[in-house]
C-alpha cells in the first residue's frame, strides 16, 4: 500500500513518525560530516529539499533527540554502526531566515532580532544553569526584538559559547535560507546596510568562533564573497555545478519511477519525465524538483507545482526591464535552444542589471536553466575560459515564462489581444488603433528609468516581441533576424499549418534627419523588407507569395504607425 503524501512537511521527525511518503535521503549525513569542511554553504533551487535536509541533520546530531534511534532505524545512515554512536550527540543552533522578506532595512533586522530572540528562548534553561556569570546572563537577558545590532550580531556567537561549555562539546551551527533577506534587500534597496550586518554577523558565528565544529548554511544563491564572506577563508561552497552532495537534493530518476511505481502511477513516467526533468547538479543529470513529484503523486496530474511556489517577482523584473541583448537571448531559450554563456556563480546583486551575464548566473542558480554542456579553452593571451551551454530547464519552466510574458500585458490586455485579432485579419486600422493603446500604457513598464529615453522604443518592442512569440506559439513559429540593435530587426511568423498566411514584420524607429513624418518611416521599412527580399525563407518553405503579409512599424517616441 502506498504511503500518505504529506504536500509542504519539513519536519524530518514529523515525516518519520507519521510514515509520511519520504525519500531516504540520510546518506547526505556521512557524506557531509565526513568531509570534515568547516563550514559549508550549500545552494539549491528552492523547492529541492534543503530545509528537510537541515531538519534531518538537527535530528540526527542534537542532544535534544539522544537515543531518538526510531528516526533512523531503516534509513540508510543507520547501516554504518559509527554513525549511529554520532548519533545525538552534539549541541546543535538550527536557525531559518525563510520568513525574513520585509521592505526595509529596520524591519529586516527586527524580524532577525525576533528569530534570535526565539532560539535565545529556546535555551532559557541556561540561565538556571549556573554555568554563565553575571556579565553572561546580562548579555542573555538583552536579546531581546528591541536589541542593538552588536548585540544582535554576536548572538549566535555568545549562544555556542554557552551551549559548548553546558555540554562540554563544540556547537554545530545550521542556517537554512541565508540569502533570503539579501534578496529582498537589493529587490527594496538596502543592500549596502544589511551586507554590513549580515557580514559582522557571519564573521563572528563562522570564523571568530572557537566553539564552532562544524556549520551548515543552505541558500539559492552564492553571494559574492566580497559582500558577507569576505572574512571566511574556512568556507566551503557546493553550487549546482559542484560534484558534491550532487544526489543528496531533489529526486534522482530512480526515485522518481520507484515512487511512481508504489502509487500504480507506472504508466504515467514518460509525461511526469517531459514536464518534470532536467535539473543538473555537478555531472549527476536527470534530478526531478521534490515539490513538483510530490504534488503530482498527491494528485495525479501535472501542473507548474514548483514554478508556482513564488511570484519569480525578481526574475520577471530582470527579463522584463533587461536590455534588448537580454530579451534577443530570451527568445533562443523559449524557442527550446541554448546558449552560450560565461557563468559566475557569485552573485552580485547590485550587478543584475548592468552585468550581461549575472542575469543568466541567477537563472542556472534558481534553477530556471540548466547546463548542457561545459567547455574550457586558454586564449591566445593565455586567458582561462569557462563556457556553459545553458537552456530552459523543462517544460513546466517553460510553461511559468510563458505565463510571465503574458502577465507584462495584463494591464492592456484587452487592447494587446484585439491587436493580435487585428493582425490575423490584416486589420491595419485595428491594428494602428490598439498597438498604441498598448504602447503608450507599457513604454514605462519595460525601462528601468535609468536609460536615456531614446532606448525606451527598442525595450518596448522586444518585450513586445516575445508577447507574439507566446500568444502565437500554437500557430506560428516567430524567427527574428536580427545584425544591429534597433536600426534592423526582422520578425517573421511562419505558419504551422499549411495554408495559413505568413506574416514578416519591420521595426524601424524615425530618423528626424531623413524621414519627415512617421509614414516616411513606414515605407522605408516596407522598402527593405522588398529590398532585402525577407520573403524567401517563407516561399521556400512552402507559403505561397500571395499569403505573405508585410508590415512596416514606425516608431516616435510612444506613437507608432503600421503601413502595408
């Protein structure tokens, strides 16, 4: 009989007591401690069994479950007789800054102040201990949501002290979703002031901490070492690329098809592998996102379980706002290619918009893309060269990004889909009526406002372009020609079905010096589609020249004119 699927359970003694569906994943626990790394920061897509993982390591190191074997018993670990003596055995801090998304830097740090708080709470006994002398009991009593931030900085530190000289051991230290605050930092614009607490915070639990035996920090992202790690020369890092830990998060295929196997779900593989496949860890590939198979064995169809689990606010806006190089690239990866990128996968927030390959590094590390292929060459100037081919990494992100794109035009949505009516019917009229209704609400929505605002055109119909790429997907295939940036770029609509008209398009921004009205502009486009003979790729594909349809799209600021 198959187990009960408990959908959001990240409680490891929660799932065992219960007999909740669980996959073993307890190997992870010697894989780890026998490494013998310091500290250790481990970053995932979300969704992928991370805060399970420190749950289970709480469980099976902490002094609080002693003799807890009824966990274990079953599990892999517990087939290696030294790791059972392990078990329960040491002081363990297990902290989450999960919850920590506030819109500024004051809030950020009273809401970590109240996490800190909680655990100080959480070990109350201490002050009866009579292991702590006056000073020490003063420092405990002012963690409090109203301390100062040096107090709260040297929480963690001062709590492994106590804890270490109670139980004659050195602390181990855990701290699921780190860079969660860091996120909603640069997203609200604090960045500067939390890198500096955030680092005064780490220096002092992970590097000046003498009652430190080992540290465990899980998040999505790698943040550049110059921000909050600067100080660790003891840190760790295992990212999606890293060999390490490559089949300790998310399900691998076995796991997968034995789970669909015990839910009478075996004839089911082949979809559950087209929408759920992908993710790459290391050179370990075909991992499967847990939220998304347990979703689906809990209900029996497929649907975008993980790409729903957040609003992708972050993402969307860096697509969105990105700069025509970004949305050209966009397009390769919705039409099912890759590319080519060089990757560093120490993010740097501040760097998102202006780096033209942090944008990508984000995207692999939150799990949005996967690696194809890696390459390394040496330059003729003896510079080391690290290439990833990259592509989106399965149907159910492909699904979220389509839906993205048409959330960028929801709030014209009525004018953009009488538009694409009106271009199907060759409608100009229409098609002049509701294109500026469209442009002149979403111009805005498409800069970062820090653009000089002759840029505003080309973001507006890249955007734009990957509008029709979704809307017209099942009837057409949207192909984009493109040798500069604004001055020539080509859209052609090749239809999927024989008979259908094709459609080629040319965006043309007016040149004051040449072209005095926007009907000027409209016709040299009209010219160089003739000119340049844009017609052929579709006759020589089978549409015949009387269903090709030309449109010239004339730009001025936010007015622009179709002709035909």
């Amino acid at each position: 009989m198959a187990r009960t699927v408990g959908i959001g359970r990240l409680d490891f003694e929660k799932i065992r007591t219960e007999n909740t569906f669980y996959i073993d994943k307890t190997d992870f626990i010697r894989a780890w401690w026998e490494t013998k790394d310091d500290v250790t920061l481990i970053t995932r897509p979300r969704r992928f069994g991370k805060t399970l993982n420190l749950s289970m390591l709480e469980k099976f190191f902490s002094v609080q479950y002693a003799n807890r074997h009824d966990l274990f018993q079953g599990l892999t670990i517990w087939d290696n007789e030294q790791f059972q003596n392990l078990q329960g055995t040491y002081p363990v801090i297990n902290l989450s800054f999960a919850t920590v998304k506030e819109k500024n830097y004051e809030m950020t740090v009273s809401r970590i102040n109240q996490i800190l708080t909680n655990l100080y709470s959480a070990n109350k006994f201490l002050m009866e201990s009579g292991i702590l002398d006056e000073k020490e009991k003063n420092f405990f009593a002012s963690v409090d949501v109203n301390m100062n931030e040096t107090t709260a900085t040297m929480a963690i530190h001062q709590l492994s002290i106590y804890l270490s000289r109670y139980y004659e051991k050195k602390v181990i230290i855990l701290l699921d979703e780190y860079d969660t605050p860091m996120q909603e930092a640069y997203v609200n614009g604090y960045w500067d002031e939390l890198v500096s607490f955030t680092r005064s915070m780490f220096n002092a639990a992970f590097k000046t901490n003498s009652c430190l035996e080992r540290a465990l920090l899980s998040g999505i992202t790698r943040i550049s070492r110059e921000s909050i790690f600067s100080d660790l020369n003891n840190l760790e890092v295992v990212t999606t690329t890293s060999p390490k830990y490559a089949d300790c998060f998310g399900f691998t295929e076995e796991e997968v098809f034995a789970a669909l196997d015990e839910f009478g779900l075996s004839d089911r593989k082949q979809q559950v592998k087209d929408w759920y496949d992908g993710f790459t860890f290391g050179q370990k590939k075909d991992i499967y996102n847990p939220w998304s198979i347990i979703n689906f064995l809990e209900k029996g169809s497929v649907s975008t379980y993980w790409a729903n689990t957040s609003s992708n606010s972050l993402v969307g806006k860096l697509v969105r706002e990105g700069s025509p190089d970004v949305k050209i690239t966009f397009e390769h990866l919705l039409r099912g290619e890759t590319i080519r990128m060089e990757i560093d996968e120490q993010i740097v927030y501040p760097q998102l918009s202006s780096e033209k390959t942090a944008i990508w590094s984000l995207l692999l590390a939150s799990g949005y893309l996967k690696v194809k292929n890696f390459h390394t060459y040496i330059t003729e100037y003896g510079e080391w060269k690290e290439y990833y081919d990259l592509a989106l990494t399965n149907f159910e992100v492909r699904v979220m990004f389509r839906k993205m794109v048409r959330g960028w035009f929801d709030p014209v949505a009525y004018n953009y889909n009488n538009f694409i009516k009106a271009l199907l019917l060759d409608d100009v009229k229409g098609m002049n009526l509701y294109i500026n209704k469209v442009a002149l609400t979403t111009f805005s929505y498409f800069d970062t406002g820090k653009n000089p605002s002759d840029e505003e055109p080309e973001r507006f119909y890249h955007g734009f372009v990957l509008g029709l790429m979704v809307e017209l997907a099942d009837q057409y295939v949207l192909t984009s020609n493109r040798e500069s940036s604004f001055g020539r770029y080509d859209i052609m609509l090749e239809p999927r079905i024989a008979g259908d008209k094709g459609i080629i398009i040319e965006f043309k921004v007016q040149d004051n010096t040449e072209e005095k009205t926007l009907s000027d502009t409209v016709n040299e486009a009209l010219k160089q589609i003739q000119k340049m003979k844009y017609e052929t790729m579709l006759v020589e594909k089978g549409v015949p020249k009387e269903k090709i349809h030309r449109y010239g799209f004339a730009f001025c600021g936010k007015r622009v004119l179709i002709g035909c």
